[in-house]
C-alpha cells in the first residue's frame, strides 16, 4: 500500500498484512472482504463466524486484510506522533479500494461482486466503503457500527444501566451506585484510600492523585462495562475464555451474604482478576500514560493507536457524565487530559476531527444514503447508542436484536443462541441473496 493515499507525490509504501481462503470459492460467486479493526487480524475467522457460513452458501472467496497501523500491519518505523498522521479512518478506506482494485487483478476475480463486513469500528468502516466506492463493492453486512462521531458518550453507561436492569435484575444497577458512593466517599480521607487499595486488590496503593483515583474507578467500572458489552457472545472459537454474563454479576451485586454493595463490587473484582488469571488490579494512571505514549511497535500493539483515532476522527469517550447511570468518577475532563497529555491534541482541535468526521461520513444519516446494507445491533449494546437501532424503509437494513450485546451475529452459531439472533442470521443470508441475485 501506500504510505500516503492521498498524495501522488508520495511514492513510499508498506506491506499490509491480509488472509484468503479459497477453499469454498466458485468462479461464480462473490468476494468476501472482512475488514480489520483496531486490533490485529485473526486467522481463527478465516475458517469460523457467519461470513463463512454465507461463504459456503454463496461459494465465495474469502479475503481478510489488516487495519494499517495494527497487529503487524506497520506502515512506519515507529508509531511517533509524527508517523500517526498516517494512520486515520479515510487512509484506511483507501487502503481497501486500491486493495480490492489489486487483488482482483492478481487473483483473475474480474465479474465478481465484491461485498464488505466489519463489526464495531470495521463495521463503520464497511458501511462508509460501501458509500465511497460503489463501484467497487456491491454490499456491506455490518454489526455494531458506531456511525455517529461523538465526543462526549455518555449514553454508552446509560446503556449500560438498562441492560443490568432488563438482563440482570431490578436492583442491580441501585447496588453498583450505592457501591461507587460508598468509594467515592472513602476516596476522601487516605485511610479510606488504604482500605479501597486492599479490598480491590490494587497493584500499587491509591495515590493522592485526582487522576489515580478516576483511573480507579473508571478500572473496577470495566469489570461490568466488559460484561455487558460482550454479554454472552460466542467467541471461544477465537481463544476468547468463557467471560461473566450479566446474570452472573448481578448475582454478585445483590446478594446480601457478601455483605454491603461495596464488598460485593470487591467480590466482583476478585472473581474478574481470578478469571483472568491476574493477580493484582493495575489502575495507575501514569502508568498507562506512560504504556500509551510508548512509540516502539513492540510497545504499541494497539491502546496507543486507537486513543489516538479517539482523539483526532472520533471521541466516543464513555463518561460518568450522565445522572442516569450507575458509575462515578471519570467525567469528560479525564478522557480531554488523555488526548491532551499523550497526543498534545486539545479540546479544539478534538471538536473539529469529530466535526471533519461529521462531514466526511454523514454521521447516522448516512443510514437513509446507503443501498444494500444490512447493520445488527444488539439492544443490550452500549455501543448502538452511537449507531443506528431503527427501523427504516430506505437506505440501510437495519437489524435489532432485544437480547444480544456487541457484534454478537459475527460469531459462530451456538445451540445457546436466542431466537432472535437465529433469525437475524436467516435475515442476512436472504438480504445477501437478494443482492447476488440467487
Ligand atoms: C517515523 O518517525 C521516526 C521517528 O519519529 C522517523 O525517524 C521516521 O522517519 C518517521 N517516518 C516513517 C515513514 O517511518
Ligand atoms: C498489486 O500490488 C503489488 C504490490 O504493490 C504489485 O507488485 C502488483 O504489481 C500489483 N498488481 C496489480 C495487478 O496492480
Ligand atoms: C452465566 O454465567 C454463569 C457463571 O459463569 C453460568 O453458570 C451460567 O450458565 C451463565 N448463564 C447464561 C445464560 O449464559
Ligand atoms: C496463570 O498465570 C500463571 C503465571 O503467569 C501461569 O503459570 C498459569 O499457567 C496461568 N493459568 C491459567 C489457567 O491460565
Ligand atoms: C443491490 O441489491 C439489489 C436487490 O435488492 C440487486 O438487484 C442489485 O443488483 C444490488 N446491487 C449491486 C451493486 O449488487
């Protein structure tokens, strides 16, 4: 690829890492392309998940390319500041075209339609290729895109609130805020800092620093976020390990033999570190400054590049901003430090990625724009708080699943799949026919 899509004068360029399959390919049937996030390509799905299902039904070819500046997708010597100027959604956009263009050249796949899928941030990204090229790919299948460029999300813990109520059990939510009370008061005195330092099992004791102390509880917040993001999903395939569900915590926030909310949000954190096989709760935040402003691809496998995709296009920073949820202590003005403190982007400079976004992409309206596309969103998501949950006769097909979280579609099908995610599948599969014309 090159360096610099968008400068003819440029001619460096890099090896992008991607994955093909051909084991279920005719010369009659399309070409999948799986788009690559912000994290590395994996070539567990190469073989697995619901594309390869549709794959075998269409006889496909199956493509998968890695998001530059990713896994082992390395356009730069180091992710420098300076070398991160390379590294933003619309680069990436082109990357896929000219990928497209090359390899169907290379693989003799002229005539053959071209269709994208992409789940969370690759999600978006297939919708908005779908949009910029339409003369390249035929059709995206999306899951949890986050179409809508957001500085302050707030709403991703209000989902978060609901979906403990609806999935977990109507008192939930009340225990995990009376929970984040009782330590937002022991954060006051330092002989409450020692007692919150050993009941969550900190690997450095709380410091006087306001940061350290938001760090804190934004860190034994993610031990619910993460559950109920990915609630359930079906990614053992992957090496993911079987993770909390959303009942299993909220057993743990209500029951009274634990003692008060605050000893079983503790009783929580031990349970999370313990299956993750982690001994101690890290939740300093110099340190994580100090791990995201590391440069060296060995140190920067991801955190670093994504904080800064944050920073310069997106937002999207979940703050405790909102009344109607049940977390305390990391208000816009952390995440704003972040951006400042690692990348030397400013609140100013912040609002206008987002508004260049806005602009470049169309936000949710893009949703009425778009012609064969289909986008699940799962109704206990935080995330389709940002996305596009409703239900349209034009543009975009859009799918909502009540019961399921965060790309959970995308995954490979299990007998403990709700109904509703069973026929969402069937949806995609008619919804892809109909636009190959089988
Ligand atoms: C990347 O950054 C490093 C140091 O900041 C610099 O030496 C290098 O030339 C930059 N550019 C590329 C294309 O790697
Ligand atoms: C595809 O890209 C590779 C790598 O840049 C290049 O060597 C090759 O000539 C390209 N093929 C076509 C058909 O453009
Ligand atoms: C939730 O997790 C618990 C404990 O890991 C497990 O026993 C239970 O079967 C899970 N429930 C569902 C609905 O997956
Ligand atoms: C947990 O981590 C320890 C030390 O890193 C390792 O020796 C052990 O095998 C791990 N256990 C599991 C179940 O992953
Ligand atoms: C889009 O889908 C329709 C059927 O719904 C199909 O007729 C058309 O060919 C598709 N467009 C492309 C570019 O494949």
């Amino acid at each position: 690829q090159r360096l610099d899509n968008f400068n003819g004068g440029d001619d460096r360029v890099w090896n992008q890492r991607y994955f093909a399959n051909d084991q279920f390919s005719a010369s009659t049937g399309p070409v999948f392309l799986n788009i690559g996030g912000e994290g590395p390509a994996s070539h567990a799905w190469m073989t697995e998940g619901h594309w390869v299902t549709m794959a075998q039904q269409t006889k496909a070819m199956l493509f998968q390319i890695e998001h530059r500046f990713y896994g082992d997708s390395h356009p730069t010597h180091d992710a420098s500041i300076e070398n991160l100027s390379f590294l933003s959604s619309e680069q990436a956009l082109a990357d896929i075209a000219n990928f497209i263009t090359n390899i169907t050249a290379t693989y003799k796949l002229h005539g053959r339609k071209w269709i994208v899928f992409g789940g969370s941030y690759s999600g978006a990204l297939s919708v908005w290729a779908r949009f910029k090229y339409p003369h390249l790919i035929s059709g995206a299948i999306s899951a949890s895109a986050p179409l809508q460029p957001l500085m302050n999300f707030y709403q991703y813990q209000e989902v978060v609130q609901t979906s403990l109520t609806t999935l977990g059990s109507p008192t939930c939510a009340k225990n995990v805020l009376t929970a984040s009370d009782a330590i937002t008061t022991l954060l006051k005195s330092e002989s409450g800092c020692k007692i919150l330092s050993s009941h969550f099992k900190l690997c450095s004791p709380l410091s006087e620093s306001v940061n350290d102390q938001f760090w804190f509880q934004e860190s034994v917040a993610n031990n619910i976020q993460e559950v109920v993001q990915y609630n359930r999903d079906n990614n053992e395939f992957e090496g993911g390990k079987g993770r909390f569900n959303i009942t299993h915590i909220c057993k743990i926030m209500d029951d009274e033999s634990l003692g008060g909310p605050l000893e079983r949000y503790a009783e929580l954190n031990t349970q999370t570190l313990k299956e993750m096989n982690i001994t101690c709760l890290d939740s300093s935040f110099k340190k994580f400054i100090s791990d995201t402003k590391s440069t060296s691809w060995d140190k920067a496998t991801g955190m670093r590049q994504w904080t800064y995709q944050t920073c310069a296009e997106f937002g999207w920073f979940q703050t405790t901003d909102s009344k109607n949820q049940p977390f305390h202590g990391f208000p816009l003005k952390l995440s704003l430090e972040i951006c400042e403190e690692v990348f030397g982007i400013g609140a100013e400079q912040l609002n206008r990625g987002i508004q260049r976004s806005l602009e470049n992409y169309g936000g949710v309206a893009i949703a009425g724009l778009v012609t064969n596309v289909t986008l699940y969103n799962g109704k206990i998501d935080p995330w389709s708080a940002v996305s596009y949950p409703t239900l349209t006769s034009v543009g975009i097909r859009s799918i909502v699943v009540p019961d399921t979280a965060h790309c959970a579609i995308m995954y490979p099908a299990s007998p403990h799949d709700s109904q509703y995610l069973k026929q969402a599948r069937l949806e995609v599969e008619r919804e892809l026919k109909a636009w190959l014309g089988l």
